[in-house]
C-alpha cells in the first residue's frame, strides 16, 4: 500500500491580510449597483461608512452625533444578530450631499474612548 501525501504551498501576498476587521470595505459586492437602485452620482455622495466605533455606543448615540451636522435620512450602527453586540461599524446617509462632506470633515480622525473613527463616502457597487 502507497500513501501519497500532499503539501499545500503556501499562498503568497503583496501586503498584510487580516481575519479580523472593523467593518466592511467599502467596495462590498453584495451591493446593488447605482443602477439597480437609480441612485445618481450625488445620491452615492450622501452614503457614509464609519469605521471604528466604540463597542458600547448606542444607536441613539450613534444618530446623535451624525446628525449634529445635517439632516440625515438614515443610519444604522451594525450589531451581532446573536449577542446584540456593536460591531463598531454603522452606516450614515445624509438628505445632503454637502452635510455629508461636512461630516467626513469634521468626524473624521475623531477620537471617541480608545477609537478613532473613520467616516468616508461609502461606495457600493456590484462586480457582475
């Protein structure tokens, strides 16, 4: 009897890579592209990605601090669907472009607790 034992090469990378993140990259591929939604170019200019939330903010917190700088026509911070915990990612959208500019501006590098949040345009689309 012949046993044939197989090594795996190990893949090779151009740059660090991590299980373990705080939120999605903005290019998620589950996205409806703009013209799925009719979104025009000025309506993807509204949609924020804030990145590095504390684990215990709220989202009346969350709602709270985003709209202090427009109106805003949603936000949603993301939490485990088991353990109702933060994931330390939300979403903003603003009526607005401009207040979401103004947010990314003025949020953006903030330190709140041990984090630094990030907030950018986050861009959606599909790779089809």
């Amino acid at each position: 009897m012949v046993m044939i034992i197989s090594t795996m090469e190990p893949q090779v990378s151009n740059g660090p890579t991590s299980n373990t993140s705080n939120g999605p990259s903005s290019n998620n591929r589950n996205c409806p592209s703009p013209m799925q939604t009719g979104a025009t170019t000025d309506d993807s200019k509204t949609n924020l990605i804030v990145n590095y939330l504390p684990q215990n903010m709220t989202q009346e917190e969350f709602r709270s601090l985003f709209g202090s700088i427009g109106e805003i026509e949603s936000c949603k911070l993301v939490r485990d669907k088991i353990t109702g915990q933060s994931l330390g990612y939300g979403f903003v959208n603003y009526i607005d472009p401009k207040d979401a500019e103004k947010a990314i501006n003025t949020l953006n590098g903030l330190r709140l607790q041990t984090k630094t949040i990030k907030a950018t345009v986050y861009l959606c689309f599909s790779l089809l």
